[in-house]
C-alpha cells in the first residue's frame, strides 16, 4: 500500500477530530476527539519514519502515547469532578468552576 494513503487516512481522522472539539459540547465527546487527533498524529509520524526508513517517527509516536495515556487519566478526572459538581458533562459548565 502506498504511504500517501496513510497520510490522507491520517489527514481525514485529524479533521474529524478537529471538527468534534469545535462542534461538540459535550466533555467526553470532545475528549475522545483530542485522542483521535493524537492517533492520526501518530499515524503521520509513523508513516515517515517508514518513508525516511529510520525509528524516529516511531519513537516520537511511542512518547506520544505516553502523553496521551497522562492526559487520559488526568482529563478523566477533571470530567468527572466537574460531573459531579454540575450534574453535567457539559463544555459551557465547566467554565463556572472558577472560584
């Protein structure tokens, strides 16, 4: 298969998470956009490190996910405390959290 494929296929899941964040209101759903543009990010950086025929993409990819698994347990805990808080999951609620 051609790596050009994979550069539209990571183009394509990035746009559609970029389009979740600023569309979606709901906390979850925007989250799981973030994540989806982080994979389509990988995708890029693994598709040219094979281009390249080096490991720097893959690596870069691999600390990539090491972010992502932090921010998923961090972001997971910030929604569920304005969940709490506000009975919602709601972007527009969490900005009524300020003291």
């Amino acid at each position: 298969m051609n790596p050009v494929n994979y550069l539209y296929l990571a183009a394509v899941l990035f746009t559609i998470g970029a389009a979740g964040v600023l569309i979606r209101r709901n906390a979850i759903v925007v989250f799981m956009c973030v994540e989806l543009m982080l994979n389509a990010c990988n995708l890029a950086f693994v598709t040219f490190s094979r281009m390249h025929g080096n490991l720097d993409g893959q690596i870069i990819a691999f600390f990539t996910m090491v972010v992502a698994a932090a921010e998923v347990v961090v972001g997971l805990a910030i929604i569920v405390s304005v969940f709490r808080a506000r009975h919602s999951a709601s972007v527009d609620d969490a900005s009524l959290m300020k003291l």
